[in-house]
C-alpha cells in the first residue's frame, strides 16, 4: 500500500505526509514509538517519557524567522495518528546536499510507508528546497532499511567500514558498518506514488 488513495469503499487506511506537532497526541505517539526494540538507535538521546518526547518533536519545529533551515521533518500520519517520520538533516546550502532518515512504528510496518514518505521527501527537497543529492546510511545488518532505500529511488553507493556505534541491550557500545545510499534531483522517479504532503 502506498498511502496515497483510499479505495473505492473507503475502507483502507489513507496516509500523508505532514509537519509535526508539539500536540499530546503527537508526543504520546513518538514515546509510544520509542517503546520499540530497536528504535532508541533514532535518537541520540534516550525517549522515556512525554517530556522526553516532546523534546525530541520540538527540536524538529524549525523557528517561524528561520528562512533557510537546516532539517525537514515530517510526520508519517495514518487516519489522523503519527505512525513514522521522515527527515532530512544537515543541509549543505553550497553543495545542495542532506541526509535522510526514517523510521516508521512496528504497529505500522510492511505497508510501504517509509518508502513512500521518503520517495515524497526527496521528491520536495529536490522541487521545493534546491537540494541536487541526497544520502542515507544503514547498518548492513538492517536489509529491511536498504529496501526501503532501493524503493524510494536511491542507489547503493559502497560499505563505510565500522562507521556506526550503537548500544545494545546490555549497555555495550558496539560498531557497525553502514551501507551507504544516495538520490540526485537527475535521478529517475521511482516506481511507487510518494505519499501526498499537507502543510497547515
């Protein structure tokens, strides 16, 4: 599923892009999220708690004077909840580029979400934002994220060797290498309909 069109009856799940909001139901689904196995690898700090969630959104709401700002973040919203994000960080207004990142629920997983929200983020920083590459890296001992690169458009470029460090369950910092991804603005389109974006 794409997340694009409901179909005819209307029964089917519809997603969107959209901003975040420092809303509670916006925050109680970032922390509902970070509960996850797995998932405290997406933020450099650990998300416990409401204040600790809401932190972590109000650090991707980009200050009203801020004309040219150095993160695009977006929300994975599902029927009316936030069920991922979608993001590109440190952008490089000489070289037009940015690093994406993604990370969707596992209560939503295996419906094409994070490859469609990523096929319209890059699809908009490339229209709207003036970026030409943009690049992602994953454990390689996370296929699951590399299809979801290969399905939004982006090509396998090489291993960085032991670039990652994580902590595992038991606290031990370990390193990983990271397959590295990229997308140009020349690129093809990929074969998916991105997810539609809604701004306020």
């Amino acid at each position: 599923m794409n997340g694009k069109r409901k179909d005819p009856a209307g029964t089917r799940p519809r997603a969107v892009l959209r901003p975040w909001t420092t809303d509670r139901a916006d925050v109680q689904a970032v922390l509902r999220a970070f509960a996850a196995p797995g998932m405290a690898g997406q933020s450099r700090s650990a998300i416990a708690s409401l204040d600790d969630a809401h932190a972590w959104i109000a650090a991707l709401v980009p200050e009203p004077s801020d004309n040219l700002p150095r993160s695009v973040a977006f929300a994975i919203d599902l029927d009316g909840t936030a069920v991922g994000h979608v993001m590109v960080s440190a952008i490089e207004r000489r070289h037009l580029t940015g690093w994406v990142s993604y990370w969707v629920a596992s209560s939503a997983r295996g419906r094409g979400l994070a490859a469609a929200g990523t096929a319209a983020l890059a699809r908009y920083c490339f229209a709207e934002r003036g970026l030409f590459r943009l690049e992602l890296g994953h454990r390689v001992n996370n296929p699951a994220s590399g299809r979801v690169a290969a399905a939004a458009g982006f090509t396998r470029e090489g291993v960085e060797r032991q670039k990652l460090r994580y902590q595992d369950d038991g606290g031990t910092w370990q390193r990983f290498d990271t397959a590295r991804w990229a997308r140009l603005a020349t690129d093809p389109s990929p074969g998916i309909v991105p997810l539609e974006i809604r701004h306020p």
